[in-house]
C-alpha cells in the first residue's frame, strides 16, 4: 500500500495523489503533533497558551465557541524557514510549494540514536541505508527517525532538561543531523526538505548550529518535532507539509 503523510490536515479533502493512488485508495499519517500547553518549545521561548473566549449557550439559544491562542513561532511539529539562520533567504511565506510536497524517504537511526542523546546522523548512516534500500531519489524530502519522538511531551527525557531560560541551553540532549551528512544530501542528492522526530535539526549540544546554516543558506527548509514516524515505510510515500503562512515568519507551525 502506498502511503501518503501530511504535516497538517487543511488538503485532506482536496485531490491530492500518493504516487498513482488517490487518497482515498491509500493510507494517510498526521505527522504533527497537536498544540496544547503541553506541547514542547524551545527552552527560551514563549509556549502555546489557548484563552477561552467563549463557551456555551448565546441568548440567542444555539451553542458557541471561541478561543485566542499566542505562541512562539519554533515549537511542536513545526518548520524551520531558511531566513532563520541564512539572512535574505526565504520566510516561511515564500518557501515554494514545490518544496513542501513530493516523495520522501525515512532513514532510521534510532539503534545508535537511542544509545547516544548527543548523536549525529552521519553520511555513513545514509550510505548503509542506500545499501539496503537503493539510491535516495534526487528532489526528495529526508526524514529522520532517532526515536526520541516516543518520549514528546515529556521535556525531561525529549529535551534532556525540564528546566526554561537561557541557562537550559547547555542542558539540552538529543540528536540531529551532521553538517557533513546535510552537505552530502544538498550535493549529491538535491533534497527538497529534511525533518526529524527531535526539536531541532542540529543535536541538543551544537552550539554554531551548522546543520541549520548548511541548508538554510540554500533555501532547505527543515522539519522539527515530527510525530508518528513509527507508521511510515522507508520508502514509498508522499509528504505534504504545509505550514503556516507567516509574512515574514522565520517558522510556521
């Protein structure tokens, strides 16, 4: 069966094609992770917070409801555009279509991931992975699976750390994808997008964020806290990830 994930349900409905599969042929997998108070943010910023705004029975007798959420731009399942670490590259408005939609791949690495919260995707882990399942398509978006997705929303055992604020920074463990292995998928692969099951592309520990600025500076846009990766093949499947459309955003949930 062919599988088609999506990063929000807004294009459910429309006619949007897995392969040479409808959806209502194939199978379909809400990579996102839904937004609440409990939802993971990075350490110094603002998390989700929803205000009831109205919730019950109008004087005009039918029922009514309405809330106001605020929340920072980088947290839950969310994408990173390349204007936040690359400066005139793309806001999360301007990230093309074309780069948010098409045939993915998911590269597991959770047998080493789990065993080292500070370790890096390394071009060795997508060779031995073409071993098995074949060249990594050119102009396909790269999905990461470490197994750290099992433990959001718990901060502790996701982040490394449960505490917030700029001292948290350097209590932060999980892993991320090494700048070389990016570089490696931009030359030799074309990637349209990469994303993975932890709150940042670059491991918990990087402090130059090199990962972020080696796609950003070629308009890569990135995935983070991703859900669900569990259900997904290696190959054979569509994501559509379209998020939301900020003038200016440097993410969008």
């Amino acid at each position: 069966m062919k599988v088609l994930s999506i990063f929000t349900r807004f294009l459910i409905s429309c006619s949007i094609f897995a392969q040479d599969q409808s959806i209502a042929e194939g199978k379909i997998i809400d990579l996102t992770h839904s937004f609440s108070e409990e939802s993971v943010y990075w350490v110094t910023a603002k998390e989700f917070q929803l205000e009831e705004v109205a919730n019950g029975r109008t004087d005009a007798g039918f029922y009514y409801s309405a809330n106001n959420f605020s929340t920072a731009e980088h947290g839950g399942t969310h994408i990173d555009a390349p204007i936040h670490f690359a400066e005139n590259k793309q806001s999360v408005d301007l990230i093309p279509l074309e780069s948010l939609i098409g045939p993915a791949v998911k590269i597991n690495v959770q047998e080493k991931a789990m065993k080292d919260p500070d370790y890096l995707i390394s071009i060795e882990d997508l060779e031995k992975w073409e071993s098995i399942n074949g060249k990594i398509p050119t102009q396909s978006i790269i999905l990461f699976q470490t197994g750290y997705g099992k433990f959001y929303p718990d901060a502790k055992k996701y982040l490394g750390t449960d505490q917030r604020g700029p001292d948290a920074v350097k209590e932060l463990h999980f892993p991320g994808l090494s700048a070389d292995a990016a570089n490696w998928l931009i030359e030799n692969r074309k990637i349209k997008a990469v994303g993975l099951d932890t709150a940042s592309i670059d491991r918990g520990q990087s402090s130059n964020f090199a990962t972020h600025v080696a796609l950003m500076t070629r308009n890569i846009p990135a995935f983070e806290n991703v859900a669900n990766l569990d259900d997904l093949p290696e190959t054979g499947f569509q994501v559509i990830a379209l998020a939301m459309k900020i003038k200016g955003g440097s993410c969008g949930p």
